[in-house]
C-alpha cells in the first residue's frame, strides 16, 4: 500500500526500512485465501454461491466505525490485496484519510469496490484487522499527546489473544504514536518488547532487560542487575524493584553497585508495583505529603475514586513516582531514569500529565482497546453496478461515495 502524500509514516524515522520490515511485508496474513470459508461468517458464504447462481454485480463497500478513531488501515489493506492477487481480481480499495489521521464517529474508512461474487466473503476477516487496530492507535496517540515528553515502550504482547493481535496492536501504537509526534512534537513509542513486530518503530530487535522471574532466580535484585550486566555489558541497565518490596532501597543498592552507569545515564528503575500494597516508604497520609511537596494542587481539585488512586493510591502512582525521584536525587543519583509500568491506560497517563510526574519513560500494554465492542468496524453495500442503494438508516454513508480520494487498487489479471 502506499501511504497519501502527506500522511505520516508509522516508523519513527520515515524513511528507515530495515530488512525485518521488508521481510514482514513478504509474509501471508492470515487466514490464508484458501482457508477464506472456514473463518467467515456461513452467510457470506451463502451469498457467494447464490451471486455464483444467479450473475454477479459490481458493488461498493463504505467501510466506518461507531466511534472516533485514528486511521490504521494497513493491514487490513494488505489482506484484501494478498487476496485479490490469489484470485486474479482487483479490488478498488478508496481511503477517506492517510494512516495516522483522526476520523470521526460513523465517517466512512474505506471504500471498497470489485465483484461481489470475490468481496462478499471477506467481510468478516477484513473487518477483524481494521477495527481494534484504529481504537489502539487513538489510545498511543491520546497517551504519546498527554505525556509527550515521556518516551512510551509497548508491552502489550503479552495480552494479546496470539500472535496476529500481536502485530496488529504494534502496528497501532506505531501510528498513533507516530501521529502523536507529528502533531504535539511527542517522543511516543520508541520501541517495544519483540522482535518480529520491532520494525514497526524502526529497529531490528525488542526492547527490555529483565522480568521478576530473572530476580527470584538470582535471589537479589542487586545480584539480577550483576548477571544482567555480566550477560550484556553494552546494554543500559533497566531494573525492575518491587520483587521484594525494597523498591527505594534496591533502587539504591543498584546505583551504588553501578555508580559509573548510574552518572552516565544508562541505569533505570523500573517501578512495577501492584495495586495491593504501597510503594516501600509511602501509605495513605504519606502519599498525601509527598504531593503537597510536588503537585500541591492535585489532591484539592474534585477527583473520582479512580483518579484519586493513580495519585495516592496502593502501586505505581504518582506520589510513588515522586517519592523515588525525591531519594534518587537525595542520594546523589539524578540522572538515573524512572520507567513506570503497571496499567498505564490513557486515563492513568492523563492524571500523570495533569500532575508533571517526572516518569522518563513508561512500558506500557495498555493502549489495547478496554472494551471490545468499541473496535467492532461495520461494512455496508451502498451501490450496486454504479446505482446507489443502502439499507435505511445509512444513507449518511454515501455522502463522501463521488468525492476525490487515495485509490489503492490491489493487484489484477
């Protein structure tokens, strides 16, 4: 596919293309063509034999969304021109807007336009790559634009329903954050924690250092960060510090083991606590302190239950994030970095914003869409053979039908 003029390149540096991206390109989506009729709806089917029967027509799909969304329609463009090609057609696809755009609620996507015989059973799966990957990257652009001097990691592989969803939401949060930097001049995500989705954000590989599972191995958080250093001494050194509830005084004992590190910059804690306990050092009439010294104005606006938690609260909030700012600091340490995980949603994100957390950068799989049926992308015929004809109630799609737009039209005979 190839982007509008003017529409911002996922990858953080547009023109770097590194062989796993072109690798990836190479690669089927699934399901392959073969394997069409097993994966979509059974009525789509039957339309198909009945459109085989009785003479096939020319139609055109407005493809649209129920709610605003940034455009990331690349995938779901890739799978309709893989099978366009296995089947020696051509499809007309039309996009309303360039990748990364904001599209408002019920505005057509695409336009897609071919054969009915060859559309109408794939309108499942095309739907199924297009939606939830235009909600994630609202999400990494909504989050990247409030904290835009935060750099963003995408930990979301691990909560994606396999390895197609783990394209899909990399995909999304190198849009939305790319759309982010366009627009706000945010630093956004750059990188994740894989390396087949990596190209995304213009790198070969995934980022990351250490799980809790490499400190309950080692015994120490101090002894972890050794066997990581020793294992990849060209590396910065990201520790994670709640393994043991000691998240100040490991934090501590890992600079003070790599002071030179710790100066140079190349040392980060990385705060993960959970909800069910304090960060080491802070409960309720602390936490409230600590934001008198640093936000004092944050407690004494109106807040709901579950702002007042992102700032006070058990976890990684925002008075933890201070409060270890404020001992690394102390201790002589200020150019050791503060990377925050643990559910950093677009509403978390929006109260540390609020609130100038001083979070250097955040690791984060909660761009993922919350509530599913937001993602659910709809498809309707609005003209048959060049007539128009909608069902009642959507003639609202056929409003943008004529105009002038970026035609994309998958490979033919």
């Amino acid at each position: 596919m190839t982007v509008p003029a003017g529409a911002p390149s996922p990858l953080p540096d547009p023109e770097v293309e590194t062989a796993a991206a072109a690798t990836d390109r190479s690669t089927l989506l699934l399901p392959v063509p073969a394997d069409i009729g097993r994966w979509t709806d059974s009525y789509f089917v039957k339309t198909k034999a009945i459109v085989g029967r009785f003479g096939d027509k020319t139609v055109t799909y407005a493809v649209f969304m129920r709610r605003p969304v940034v455009f990331a329609p690349k995938l779901a463009v890739r799978w309709l021109e893989q099978v366009a090609a296995s089947r020696g057609v051509a499809f007309d696809i039309a996009l309303t807007h360039g990748e990364g755009e904001w599209v408002g609620a019920g505005e057509p996507l695409i336009y897609l336009t071919g054969s009915l015989y060859h559309l109408a059973d794939l309108e499942t799966l095309y739907l199924q790559k297009l939606g939830a990957a235009c909600v994630a990257a609202y999400n990494a652009f909504t989050m990247c634009c409030d904290l835009p001097q935060t750099a963003f990691l995408a930990f979301d592989a691990r909560h994606c329903a396999g390895i197609e969803m783990e394209e899909m939401m990399a995909y999304a949060a190198a849009v939305g954050s790319a759309a982010a930097r366009r627009e706000r001049g945010a630093k956004g995500f750059i990188g994740n924690a894989n390396d087949a989705t990596a190209h995304y954000f213009g790198r070969e590989r995934g980022l990351g250092t250490m799980p809790h599972a490499l400190i309950g191995y080692a015994g120490s958080t101090v002894r972890a960060a050794e066997m990581f250093v020793d294992a990849f001494p060209d590396d910065d050194l990201i520790v994670l510090v709640d393994y043991f509830g000691r998240e100040v005084s490991d934090s501590l004992a890992v600079c003070e083991r790599f002071p030179d590190m710790a100066d140079e910059g190349r040392v980060g804690i990385r705060l993960d606590t959970h909800g069910g306990r304090f960060v080491e050092g802070l409960d309720p009439q602390e936490s409230y302190a600590v934001l008198e010294r640093h936000a004092p104005i944050a407690v004494r606006r109106y807040r709901n239950d579950t702002e007042l938690r992102y700032l006070t609260g058990t976890g990684v909030s925002a008075a933890a994030i201070f409060h270890l700012r404020e001992r690394l600091d102390q201790a002589g340490f200020p150019s050791v970095r503060i990377v925050a995980s643990s559910g950093f949603n677009v509403d978390k994100c929006r109260v540390m914003a609020d609130v100038a957390a001083p979070i250097d950068a955040v690791g984060t799989g909660s761009f993922l869409p919350e509530s599913w049926k937001e993602t659910y992308a709809t498809a309707d015929i609005i003209a048959y053979d060049g007539v128009a004809s909608v069902k009642v109630g959507r003639e609202f799609l056929q409003k943008r039908w004529r105009q002038p737009r970026r035609h994309v039209r998958s490979p033919g005979r």
